[in-house]
C-alpha cells in the first residue's frame, strides 16, 4: 500500500497534508488498513482514496442504521409526544437543563428545536436514512410529511410503511421534490462529494427552508489522545472529517449560511476510542457486538467527560443549521 496522502484536498483545493496514516476498520474488526491525511489549510481529514466497493462496507446486519429496530412502548412514545408538543420549531425551546422535561426531549429528536418555524406538517427528508427509525420516531412525535432516502437501502425496505414513512433507495444527487427541512445525521461524511450533495439538498429546499447537519468533528486535543483508534475515524466510511470552523467555512463556500450550531459528544465515542486502542474491535468477523470492557462507573465518567468537551466547544461531534446565502 501506497502510504501518500490525496494529490489535492479534496474540500478546498490546497496540496499540502500532514504526513499520512494508517487506520483499521474497527466496527466489523475486518482491521482492512487505509491511508488518511490531514489537510494543513482546512484542516479536513480524509481519506486517500475513496473505495471504488465502499457498499460492502455497509453490507449485512451488523450496521447500526440498518438494525437499529428500537421501539418504545405506548406509554413511552405518549410521553414523549407530549414534552416535546412546545419544542418543534422554537430554537429557544432547545433542551439543555437538567429536569426531567428536558431529560425526555433529548430522546426524542431534540434537534427539532432548533429549525425555527418547523411543523409537525412540513416536509422533511432525511438522506442516509437506513431503515428509517429516526423517521419513525418524528412519526410517533406527530410529523405526518416524512421521506427517507438511502443509496444502501434494502430493495425489500424500499416503500411506505404503516406510519406513512416513504423509503427510497436513491441518490440525492438524481430525486426529485421540495422540503422544508433537509436532514443529513451522520450522513454527510460517508459521500465521495459533500459539495455536491450540498448543492443538491439546497435545489430541492422550499423558499426558507434549511438544512440540518450532524457529523462528526475532528478535534485536535482529541485526535492527539487517540490518533487512529479514534472511534469516529470509522475507517473506510467516514471519508471525511471536518473540523468545526472547516465545516462553516465549506458550507459557506457552498452557498450555505451557518446559523447556528452546536456539540453533542456522547461517551460511547470515548469508550470505543479507548477499546479500539485496546485491540478490541465493535463487532467480531461472525457480526456480534463486542462488549465494552470498562465498568459501569468507569461509562459513567466517559459520559460525564463528554458533556464537558460539549460545554467547552470540544466534542467529537456536532450539528449545523444551514440555510440559503
């Protein structure tokens, strides 16, 4: 293998790179190696060279967006719907306290907060949707307008579900229709173009709608700390990784204005970096999940050291509300 990093970023052009390195595929414990730089002017972390196979990469059961099949029970999706009811749509609604109201509207979908003027009737389509259970869960909070699109979907998953979730296997780059809000969780930084699904989302907005983002974020004091066993490297599928000023500065050279933003680092992050450098892959080659090796106690502070990346503008990964320049 060739260890030299790409001819040019492909974020913004320039050619100059720290020097290359090599990270395993952990969350299959495949440990296949690929090559990864960091560009020295916007500070992008991407891979060498994209997989010409990069679906295999998603292929069987053990991909989290592919079976992640959680259901509340009744009484559960009845509580959330109701503490969320005076949240969607109103960003100075965003749960940050500690009460127990606010611990309920974390785990359901809280980012709904945060696109102003948001209703439980406008459209949303959320790209790199797998099966759709984040979908799912705007349909039990009331959303009634919901399309999922996903170039790895299952045939058999393609369709309209109970709920009136529509799935599609497609490519955003070639569907057709308008949103009020585009949704891209942890989607963005799996295309071989972020400009252009960029571009793409913003043809198919409505006048005022936007464009929500979560990705993961490359971090100095982090990447310093774990280097390739970095959980969020996710090689060979997180192709890029963008700093948190690198990612606005891309959105705005793509025709986006960021306005507003935020950290959501959870402690699974840390405690995976942790078992990767451990030698400890996600799952083993038969797809059954590993068990973390730490303590309740020792998950605990993981979660309590992630909250305070969060509050210092640290964490591994963040959200972005972009709309129309």
């Amino acid at each position: 293998m060739s260890l030299s990093p790409p001819d040019a970023c492909r974020i913004c052009g320039a050619a100059e790179f720290d020097a290359p390195v090599l990270a395993r595929e952990m969350m299959f414990g495949t440990r296949e190696e690929f090559v990864y730089a960091r560009c020295q002017s916007c500070s992008t972390l991407q891979i060498g060279q994209v997989p010409d196979d990069l679906g295999r990469f998603y292929a069987g059961s053990a991909y989290y967006s592919f079976n992640d099949r959680r259901t509340d029970p009744a009484w559960k999706r009845w509580l959330k719907r109701m503490a969320t009811a005076g949240m969607i749509g109103r960003p100075e609604a965003y749960p940050t306290g500690s009460g127990p109201v606010d611990r309920i509207r974390r785990g359901a979908e809280p980012w709904t907060a945060l696109i102003g003027g948001l209703r439980k009737d406008s459209a949303l389509l959320d790209v790199g949707c797998g099966e759709g259970t984040r979908l799912q869960a705007l349909a039990e909070l009331g959303f009634g307008n919901l399309t999922g699109i996903d170039p790895f979907l299952p045939d058999n998953k393609a369709g309209i579900a109970p709920s009136g979730v529509k799935l599609i296997r497609g490519d955003l780059l070639t569907h057709e229709g308008r949103y009020d809000c585009i949704t891209m969780h942890h989607s963005l930084e799996h295309f071989a173009d972020p400009a252009a699904m960029l571009h793409a989302a913003r043809g198919l907005l409505v006048p005022g709608g936007k464009v929500f983002v979560r990705l993961p974020l490359f971090q100095p004091a982090i990447w310093e700390r774990f280097g390739v066993d970095w959980a969020q490297l996710d090689a060979p599928r997180h192709l890029y990784l963008f700093s948190p000023q690198g990612f606005a500065d891309f959105a705005a050279s793509n025709g986006f204005e960021c306005v507003a933003s935020g950290f959501d680092t959870l402690g699974w992050s840390l405690a995976w970096s942790e078992a990767y450098a451990q030698g400890i892959s996600m799952h083993d080659r038969d797809g059954q999940r590993n068990a973390l090796p730490f303590s309740p106690r020792q998950l605990a502070e993981f979660e309590a050291e992630a909250r305070a990346l969060n509050a210092d503008r640290e964490g591994d990964q963040g959200y972005f509300v972009l709309q129309p320049a």
